[in-house]
C-alpha cells in the first residue's frame, strides 16, 4: 500500500507535522551535542539508502516514507515521543528516522518549491 500525500503542497504540510512533533527538538539536540549529531548522521544515511527518487519528488518521498514508517511502527505498539521529554542520546530508531526526514527536507524544500 502506497503511504503519504501526493503533492508537494501536501507534502509540506506533512513534513511541519513532523518537525512539529519531533523534527526541530531532535536538530537542535543535535546541534548542540557532538554524540547527538552522530547519531542523525546515521539515521539520516539510513533514510536517504531507502528512499527512491526517481519515483517522485523528494518532498513527496520524504514525506510518504515519514507517514509509511510512522503507520508500520504505531501498528506495532511504538508513540510518537514528547520531544520535550526524549533523551536525545537515547532516542528510538523511528524517532531518530523522523528526524532524518526532516533534516532531508529542509536541504530538498527549496528545489521542489521550484519545481512544484
């Protein structure tokens, strides 16, 4: 089953949803902790070798594998965290994941505004 929106526009909401939820809390964690960003680093590598992007534009793929990995995750018991309360050192794979999305998005979000 195909996941996630089907336009940038969408897409972009989605993202903010995100960024919202755990993305801005878990880059500035990273910002500021060398040991942090190493660990976005990796979960951000993990999600760019699963993405496809020749399947459609980035912010759409971002976007529909956050909302693919985030339904196959909840349906297994896992909750979006509170960001205020996450040990960033010790933050879950999906939460790590979501992050990476949105540190993706933010370097894509311009070349799709122009190609949109």
């Amino acid at each position: 089953m195909d996941h996630g929106p089907t336009s940038p526009e969408l897409a972009r909401q989605v993202l903010e949803r995100y960024a919202r939820a755990v993305g801005d809390a878990g880059r500035a964690a990273a910002a500021s902790d060398p040991g942090v960003l190493a660990m976005l680093d990796q979960a951000t590598a993990a999600v760019g070798d699963a993405l496809d992007p020749d399947r459609r534009p980035p912010l759409i793929e971002l976007a529909s594998y956050a909302d693919g990995l985030t339904d196959r995750a909840t349906g297994l018991g896992w909750r979006l965290p509170d960001p205020s309360t996450v040990d960033w050192r010790r933050a879950d794979q999906i939460t790590w994941r979501l992050v990476a999305v949105c540190e993706l998005a933010e370097a894509v979000q311009d070349e799709d505004i122009a190609t949109a």
